[in-house]
C-alpha cells in the first residue's frame, strides 16, 4: 500500500467481554455499566478501580453464558418431551436481562438437579413405552417403581421385565427414532427367550445396543455443543468488527472528516471506508479493517497531479493526515482499541496514486462523449 499505513489492533477485555454480553441481552454494540466503568478507569490511568470493574464484568459475563446454556438445555428436553409424548415437569427458562452475577449463578446451581431429574424421568418413560409393547403393559402401570415392584414379582417373566426396565432406562431420552428402533428391536426377542441363558443373552444384545445408541447420541450433542460454539465466535467477530468500524467511523467524524462507503449505511460490509474533507477536494483517505485486528489506510488522489504544486499539496495533506491518525488513535484508545502500527510511509515518499473510482468515472465519461461523436 502506497502513501499509507498499516496497524494492529487490540480489543480490550472490557470491549470484548461487554459485547459479548449485549449479544445475550439482544442489544446493539454499545458499552454500558461495568464495561464502561472498565474503560473509564483505564483512561483515567486508576489500575485497582479497574481490576475490580473489568472483574465485575468477567463474572457477569460467565453467569449470563451459565444461563445460555442452561435454556438450551431446557429447550431441547422440551422437544424430547414432545416427541416422546411424557408428561414430564420442565424448570422455566430464564430471561437474563441485568440480573446480578450472584442471581444468575443461583438459578444454575437449583436448575440442574431439576433437568437431571427431568432427562431421568424421560429416560423412564421412554423405557416404560418399549416394556409395556414387549410384554403387553400398559404404559401408565410401569413408573419410577416398576423396578422395585417387578424385584417383588414370582417368576422369571418378572425378573427379565425388571431387567429389561433398568437396562432401557440407561438409554438417552434424546436418541434418534432408528436408533430407539435399533434397541426395540433387540428388546422384542426377549418374547422368544425360553431359558434364563436366553433370556441374559438378549438383555446383552440389549446394553450393546443402547452403548452404541448413547455414544452417537452423545457424539451428536457434542457436534451441536460445537457449532453453537462456532456461531457465537462468528457473531462475537463481525460484533468486534462493527464496533471497531463504528468507532473508526465517530472518531474521525469528530474531527471533521465525512465518512462515506458507497452505500446507504456509513460503514461498508467489507470494512471499507472512504474519509473525505471539505477542505480536500483532490484527496481521500481508503481505509479498511479486517476482522478487527488489522487496519489499512492509504490517502489518494482524485485526479492526477500535474504541477510541483499538486505534489506539494500531496506532502500537506498526507503530514495533516498522518497527524489526524495519531490523534484518531489516541481517541479510540479511550474507548478501548489499542493499536501498534506495523507499517508507515512517510509524507511525500511516493506519488499518490489516483482513486480507482475517479479513473472509472473518467472513463465511462470518456465512452460516452466517444459515443456522442458517433452519432453526430
């Protein structure tokens, strides 16, 4: 990059953190409360003030992320419990808002007993439903205590029933209809069982099968637990993203630069902005971020230089730009971007190079007054 510079950028963890509770809070990218708090103490230099405030947000951002996970949690033991058809009591789900950190950890702690007792249940009921097909059972009569009244029962037909009800109720309640049918399946041959050898080899085929059925179940939620994972580090990217851009883009409209992008919103997609002056009417500035860890700004020409005089004018306006970036960073630092420049041609090295879209401009003026001479 020609007449430019180059930077890397750093978020603090009071930026990070506080955007990454505003996506749970279902807000914008703005910082408030303790975040700001954080920010505030760094810039006034006060290190113990600090520490606790940035603290303050670590724990908060901790428990609201607790709650997240819980809620899915419930979410997913309500669609067990649709499918399976269960009258099974579920904990309600918690809307966060600004709860305090010691609220939000509370809830967690009394909720978990609660979903472990929920997926147990459901783990029952599913069980009962496959014993009471096998042995011509209504459902309703095989609960909780089944095991503990069959244990009571004479004869082997009592027996393999408890059995087969202990074993089943290992089966994960949100395993998949073919593997439930896979378990089922290997349960109905203890009707054909005429001996207790018999009979123990099937419950064997049985625990076999529902190993197989939990460890793709546990695989399956191991995949979900990861692409929510991989969601929220994309969000909480173009989050960091959008902040670091609509920083960039306050900060230098403080200092009486017009910010534009081409398009209806300030900020490009792309992280690309173009910053312009009234007092420049042959210069810009291009800059762009990526990802928020990188910034790139080179100042170009309009229209081509055709004097000493033109360049001499370059050398003002990339001195008064390199000044206005220095003093660009010192603001984005108070609001928590801390850069190093990486890269930096000094004023007047090289020729400034001419806009792109002024050259297309140009030449798109050109075809049409060629198009013009034609026709005449």
């Amino acid at each position: 990059m020609s007449s430019g510079v180059e930077a890397e950028i750093v978020l603090d963890a009071a930026v990070v953190l506080t955007l990454g509770m505003n996506r749970v809070l279902g807000r914008g990218a703005g910082l408030a409360g303790r975040g700001a708090d954080a920010l505030a103490a760094l810039a006034e230099g006060r290190a113990e003030a600090r520490a606790a405030a940035l603290a303050e947000v670590r724990s908060q951002e901790r428990a609201l992320r607790e709650v997240v996970a819980r809620n899915a949690r419930i979410a997913a033991l309500a669609e067990t419990r649709a499918k399976l058809g269960a009258d099974v009591p579920l904990p309600e789900r918690l809307m966060p808002d600004e709860r305090p950190a010691a609220e939000l950890t509370a809830w967690c702690a009394a909720t978990d007993p609660l979903l472990d007792e929920a997926e147990r249940r459901l783990s029952e009921h599913l069980a009962a439903e496959v014993s009471a097909e096998i042995f011509d059972v209504p459902a309703e009569a095989l609960r909780a205590d089944v095991q503990q009244e069959a244990s009571r029962a004479d004869g082997d037909d009592g027996a393999v029933q408890s059995n087969l009800e202990r074993i089943m109720g290992r089966l994960l309640p949100d395993a998949s209809e073919e593997e439930r049918r896979a378990v089922a399946a290997a349960a109905r041959l203890l009707v054909g069982a005429g001996t207790p050898e018999e009979a123990e080899a099937v419950l064997q085929e049985v625990r076999l099968r529902i190993q197989d059925a939990n460890g793709r179940t546990e695989r399956r939620r191991e995949d979900e637990r990861r692409l929510a994972a991989e969601r929220d580090a994309a969000e909480q990217a173009e989050a960091e993203r959008r902040y670091v851009l609509d920083s960039i883009t306050a900060a230098f409209e403080d200092m009486g630069y017009e910010v534009q992008a081409g398009f209806e919103t300030l900020t490009a997609d792309d992280g690309t902005v173009t910053l312009t002056k009234g007092a420049w009417p042959d210069h810009s500035v291009r800059m762009r971020v990526d990802d928020a860890a990188h910034v790139r700004a080179s100042m170009v020409r309009e229209r081509p230089a055709e004097s000493e005089d033109d360049r001499r004018v370059d050398v003002e306006r990339e001195e008064e730009w390199c000044a206005e970036f220095e003093a660009a960073r010192a603001r984005l630092r108070d609001v928590g971007i801390s850069s190093e420049v990486a890269w930096r041609l000094d004023p007047g090295v090289r020729e400034l190079p001419v806009s792109a879209g002024s050259r297309q401009t140009r030449a798109r003026a050109g075809q049409r007054e060629r198009g013009r001479e034609r026709h005449k």
